[in-house]
C-alpha cells in the first residue's frame, strides 16, 4: 500500500497536485481489534479534549485480510458510508449490500470461490469428498455454498465438520476420528491457515498421511503453515488462490526500506532487530539490555532472504496495489469533476476542499482502469471483481523449501466445460508424492450396459450397477437408467447397444417346412394317382356305383387341399396372408360339399331300391352339382366379406420372444377366421351325422362307413387343432395349421378311396356288377 501511494504521489498523471497519506494498523488479526481501529480511523488523529467530536479525515479504508474481521469493519464503516476495500475478505456475505453498503473487495467472492470448488471436483472426478470449514461467517458461507454446487455437480460429501481455533483439544481429535475413520481420500478445507493449522498438527500426530486437500484461498498460500511438518499432511494440496503478478518496482522498494524509531511508526523495529541481530533502542536503554550491539545505519535488506522482501507471490500484494490505486482513481475523478456536470444534486462536484465519505463511494463504483501491468480492474454492482484464480499446488524443492506452484488458471468468465486451463509445461504433484490424480469415488462407475441402483439411506454417489434388463441397454457411463430398444431390435449380449432382431417364419429351405412341402406334394401326388387310376377304371361298377362325378370333383378339391398348404410356407406378404386363409377356407368347403353330396347319394340310392320309392330323382347329377355350388357359393361370400371388412395382413410379432420377430398372418378380422373354419366344421358334422345314419347299408354300397370314419378323423384333427394352433408359438402356429390341412386331407383320402383302388388294382374279381348285386340280395334274403 505504501509502495502504491508513493507511485501515486509521485505521478503526474493520477492526482496531480495532490498528495495522499495514510494511517496503519495491526489487528493481529482479531475482530475486537479491528473494530478497535476503524474506530480510531473514523476520528481525527489528535490527542485532547474534543478529538471524538470531529468528523474523519480517512476517505477510505483498505483492509482487512480476514472475512471475519472485514465483517466486523464493514459493519462499523458501512453507516457512515466510508469505502473499505478488502484485498483478501472473500466471504460471500460481504456482497450483500443491504449489510454492507460501502464494501468493495479487490479478491473474488467466495460464491464465485465455492462454485469453482464444486467444478474442480467434478474436472479430477473427485465425486466422494470429505468437508471442512472454519466456523466462521467465512467458513460456514462459503462451505454452504460449495455443498450446493457440489450437488449440482454431482459430487457427494461423506462428512462437514467445523473447527475453530479456540474448541477444546477433544473436538479436534473426534475431527481426526472422523476423518481415519472416512472412505473418502479427498478433503476440501474451506478454513482459514490459523484454525486448519491445530488440526494438521493433530493429523500428523497420529500419522494420518496420504489424504489429497484441497483448500480455499484462506489457506493455500498461507505461508506461516507451509512447513515441513504441515507437508507431511497436506503434501500435493491444490486449491485457488488470487492471481499472481510482477509488480514492477516492488522488489527494490521493500529492499532499501528503512526503519523509524518515530512513535506510531515502528513497523521495521522488530524485523530488522531480528534480521541484523542488533538494536534500535536509544543508548541508554541498549546499555540495560545487555550485550546487543547498536545498529549502525549502515544495514541494508538487499542481501538478506527474508520474507518481508520476497515477493515471488505476490497475489495478495496485487490485491492491495488494485485496491490503493482504486482508491487514487475514484479521488481522481473527483478531483477533475467539472461544475455544472457532476453527479451530485443539481450537477454540482464534490467540494474539494470538504471531500466526504459518501462522494469516495460514489466515484469508487465507477472506477474502471487498467493497471501497469496490463490488468482490467472494476466492480460489478455488489462491490466484487471478475472471478479469476489460479490453481496452485503445495510442492518441495530439494531444499526442503515449499513452493505454491500454479498448474492451472479458472476464469468464471469463460463458456462452461472451457473454464480450466491447466499447464502444460509444470507437472502436479499430488498426495503421497504421486504424479497421478488421485480417485476419490464412493462406488465405481457403472460401464455401459448396466445402470445405477441408488442405495436407501445413502448419497447419490454410492450406487449398486444393475445389468440392463433384455430389450434394454444403455450405451454410456454412469446411467440412470436402462433405455427400451426399438420394437424391432434386442439388445446385445453386453446391453450396450441395441442389434436387430432375427425374423422368424416358416420357410422352404428348413428341414420343417422341407417336410411339410413333402407331404403336401405327395399327398396332390396321391390324389392326382387316385384320379387317374379312376378315370382308367371309370367304367367299371365300383367306379360307376360311387357316384364317378362327385368323386372326381373331391379328388380335384383335396388336391387343391393338398396344395393350398403351399401357401402357408414362405415370407407372409400382403396377397400370400390372405390367399392362404381364403384358399383353405374355401377348397375345404367344396372337399366337405362332395362327402357330403355322396352320403346323400348313399343314402337317396338306399331309400329308392325300395318299393313305391323314387327318391333320386330329387337328388340327381344337377341337384349334386347345385348342392354342392351353393355351400361353396356361401363360404366364397364369407370370404369376400372377411376380406373385404378386415382382411389379413403381414404381422411383426414382437411380443412373444425378446430375441426375435415372428413374422406372421395376423388375422385382421377374427370373427372373419372362425367363421369360415365354423362353416366348414358345420358341414364336417352334418356330413358326419348322415354318413351314421348309413353305416348299416349293404356292404356293397357302404361308401358310408368309410366316409364315416373319414368325417371322424376330420373332426377329431380339427377340434384339436384349436387348442393346438392357440397355444403354438411363432412358426409352429402356421405348422400346426398345415399339419391339420395335410391329416384331414389324407384322411378323407385314405378312408374313402384307398378301398376302392384296393379292389379296383388287387381284388379286380370283386369289381363285378354280379358281385356286387350278389351280395345285397343276400343281405336282402
């Protein structure tokens, strides 16, 4: 401060003509002394009676460098509107303009501070720290809000202790319980050098070593704990701390400093005493104190190593520069005021010659200059600075010296995600003299594939990994929760991605539907034999005597029964789903039509070879032929209307297996499906029922025995086909359903013609008019 006033006062620039002085004093630091001297500065330095009742010469008061002694200032100035400027104060309360209308700081806010606490964490992954804080306005405000955003961040605090200097022994050793006791190996000290320092030595004192601090900038620079017991402890500690800075002259200032022996003025005395191993004291007293030689005037600082004259960080003594050349610049506007254009009431300046408290604040808000070496200084409306660190690190050289070297910078100024920039030529040093970044975590992080379980009753950052459910996945670290793949995908073996399900139908190339097309293109095979065979023989009298016409036409339908199979097997496509159904629907009907016209036929032959009976001819060819159109007729308008409301369609099943899509015929209408297979199982049971009532018919016309047996095995396929085909899963439903076509098919096939080309092709002796006359008029006789 001295250093910048002089500067001022000597430029011919920045208040010219005018000359700055100053009072000092120490508060140790203590509130009560602070106090104490802001009410000493806020009355004239003048001995004698009436000294209370004059008004302050003191413009502004630079100070303090602790947040709770600063507090105690500001509250003292702030009525009487005095400017104080705090180079190192960093509690967030002191923005509160209501409390303290007249503070301005020349240090970030410790909301800026905490903030940057949080990020820091959050950039070396630290998400499981240990807390602790000074109990104080400082400590208590600023850990308040590194909490706050640290949860934002996602970082998690095991524990938040406070200490302060004057708790008892027996606190500071549950605090060291607390923290031996911990799982978290990092710590944030949000404190100030004084407090932390008991608690480091009681930390070393039971070896607890290797734990990675990080601190505010009420401690990180803080020379008079860097020592090499305190290392120990805190080796490889990182935290923010003012920015650092050459100030050009600085250094030979301090070193041809001189000390005065002039009362009020003894700043010096007790240094260079100490430094020079010699006294200052008049001879008289020198002469009392025993054998201490008198300084001879001839001493000088330049060749000494003390730490009054190092100013290798010089961070804080940037911070009181800033802020007495703040002070030179708000006087200096007032100084150059114009009449009639100043701020005050009716335009008017400041009286120069009567300057008050309130007229310095006013032009300290406006202040905005830029320093010699090249940096930008102004307050925002609550008093603070733009927020700019730099991130320091406790290291030791080979001397055993402690070095608070920068790795990195943080400006709040910057886009989020760009407000670190660490350096790249100084290397880290971290706890236990490592070189990598210490990991500080409650659970390790979930990979992809799996997603986090937050265990009841503890923080968010201790968490089990679940494995992602199938047709889950998730593809990044750390997720919340398992994401759904798209109905047509599965998720992968690792449930980190989603693969795209196989599709499943039956086709032609597997050994299942190889089979099926086997037996239905032998079983049109048969019948297309059967037919030949028939027409070869068709004018022998078992051939002629089962109604030859009809039998043609069942032996052309169950080939079309045969071959409708077909279309059930392949890729469903929108004409294949309702071709197949449609087909089979109505290629059964005319089947089920032709039994059903030959038992009529059975049984109209049967009633006419009675006397006085002449039943065929309501029952001849054209009444067959018409018989058998209408009840196809009935089932191709079932059909059209089906297809015409709600006709199948192309279906992706993805509901009945995880791991693939069936690809199937959805019915459409399903009132349309059972009706059709309700017509034709109506026709199969009236067929049945007359085929019954003629199984007692002579042996020679008993074709209804046979189609008897033959209704019996339609039937009993197809009332298990329901349960069957309801139940199958994917492709074995379309199975089921060919199996059923192909059982019934060769049922019908095997029961009603196999005996006649047994006779016609083996027993060709039996295949007689005579033969067969014969014996119905035994069985008549």
């Amino acid at each position: 401060m001295m250093f910048a006033i002089e500067e001022i006062n000597n430029s011919s620039e920045l208040l010219p003509g005018v000359t700055l002085g100053y009072r000092i004093f120490d508060s140790c630091p203590s509130i009560p002394l602070s106090i104490k001297a802001s009410l000493n500065l806020m009355n004239r330095y003048e001995s004698g009676e009436g000294r209370c009742n004059k008004l302050s010469n003191v413009h502004a008061v630079i100070g303090e460098t602790t947040s709770t002694s600063t507090i105690g200032i500001a509250r003292t100035m702030g009525p009487f509107h005095i400017p104080v400027i705090s180079h190192s104060a960093t509690c967030a309360c002191l923005s509160n303009r209501r409390d303290y209308p007249s503070f301005f700081r020349t240090i970030p806010s410790d909301i800026y501070q905490s903030k940057a606490l949080a990020k820091l964490m959050k950039h070396f992954g630290w998400t499981w720290v240990g807390a602790i804080r000074t109990n104080s306005d400082y400590g208590n405000g600023g850990m308040a809000t590194f909490l706050e955003a640290a949860e934002k961040e996602g970082v998690c605090v095991e524990y938040s202790v406070a200490i302060y200097r004057t708790d008892p022994r027996k606190w500071f050793l549950e605090v060291v319980d607390i923290i031996k006791k911990s799982t978290s190996k990092v710590i944030v000290a949000f404190a100030d050098g004084t407090d932390l320092d008991i608690l480091i030595k009681e930390l070393h004192a039971q070896n607890v070593t290797g734990l990675q601090w990080v601190g505010s900038e009420g401690w990180i620079t803080y020379r008079y704990i860097a020592s090499p017991v305190n290392y120990a402890v805190v080796q490889g500690a990182v935290g923010f701390a003012a920015l650092n800075a050459h100030i050009p002259g600085l250094q030979e200032f301090l070193a041809s400093s001189r000390p005065s022996t002039t009362p009020g003025d003894r700043g010096l005395v007790e240094l260079w005493e100490k430094v020079f191993s010699c006294t200052l004291t008049p001879q008289a007293e020198a002469h009392s104190q025993g054998s201490v030689a008198a300084c001879t005037g001839t001493e000088s600082l330049r060749n000494t190593n003390t730490r009054f004259t190092d100013v290798s960080d010089a961070s804080l003594m940037n911070n009181v520069y800033k802020a007495t050349y703040a002070v030179g610049h708000a006087l200096h506007m007032l100084f150059t005021c114009t009449d009639g254009q100043g701020p005050f009431e009716n335009n008017t300046c400041a009286d120069r010659e009567n300057i008050q408290t309130w007229q310095v604040l006013h032009y300290l808000t406006q202040v905005n200059f830029t320093t010699k070496i090249g940096e930008n200084v102004f307050f925002d409306e609550l008093g603070d600075p733009v927020a700019r660190y730099a991130l320091v690190n406790w290291q030791m050289d080979e001397t055993g010296y402690i070095l608070f070297e920068t790795i990195g910078y943080y400006d709040a100024s910057r886009p989020e995600g760009e407000q670190f920039e660490m350096k790249r030529d100084v290397k880290a040093i971290w706890a236990d003299e490592n070189l990598e970044v210490p990991r500080s975590i409650c659970s390790e992080s979930c990979v992809p594939g799996t997603r986090r379980a937050f265990v009841k009753g503890k923080p968010i950052c201790c968490f089990d990994c679940i494995i992602c459910a199938g047709g889950e996945f998730s593809n990044r670290t750390n997720a919340v929760k398992c994401d759904k793949c798209p109905p047509d995908y599965k998720s992968n073996a690792e449930r980190n991605s989603c693969d795209l399900k196989a599709i499943e139908f039956l086709t032609f190339r597997e050994l299942m539907g190889i089979l099926l097309v086997s037996f239905s293109v032998f079983g049109a095979c048969l019948a297309m034999t059967i037919a030949l065979i028939f027409f070869h023989f068709r004018q022998t009298p078992i051939v002629r005597a089962n109604n030859s016409e009809l039998s043609f036409l069942l032996l052309f339908s169950l080939t079309l029964c045969f071959l409708c199979s077909l279309t059930f097997i392949g890729r469903p496509s929108e004409w294949s789903c309702m071709l197949r159904h449609t087909a089979f629907g109505i290629t059964f009907v005319l089947c089920i039509s032709c039994v059903l016209g030959k038992t009529i036929v059975v049984l109209m032959a049967f009633k006419a070879t009675l006397p006085g009976r002449n039943m065929m001819k309501w029952f001849g060819p054209a009444q067959q032929r018409i018989s058998v159109l209408a009840f196809t007729l009935i089932q191709v308008v079932i059909c059209i209307l089906w297809l015409t409301i709600n006709p199948p369609f192309p279906f992706k099943n993805t509901h009945h297996y995880k791991d693939k899509i069936i690809l199937e015929c959805a019915l459409g209408s399903a009132v349309g499906f059972w009706a059709v297979l309700g017509y034709i199982g109506l026709l199969a049971m009236l067929c049945f029922v007359l085929a019954f009532l003629a199984r007692k018919l002579p042996d020679n016309f008993n074709e209804a025995k046979f189609i008897t047996f033959s209704m019996l095995i339609f039937c009993a396929v197809w009332i298990t086909f329901i349960p069957a085909y309801v139940s199958s899963p994917g492709k074995f439903t379309v199975a089921v359903e060919i199996f059923a076509i192909l059982a019934s098919s060769y049922g019908m096939l095997f029961c009603i013609f196999l005996p006649k080309c047994y006779i016609i092709l083996l027993k060709p002796e039996e295949n007689t008019k005579k033969h067969l006359m014969g014996k119905m008029t035994l069985r008549s006789l």
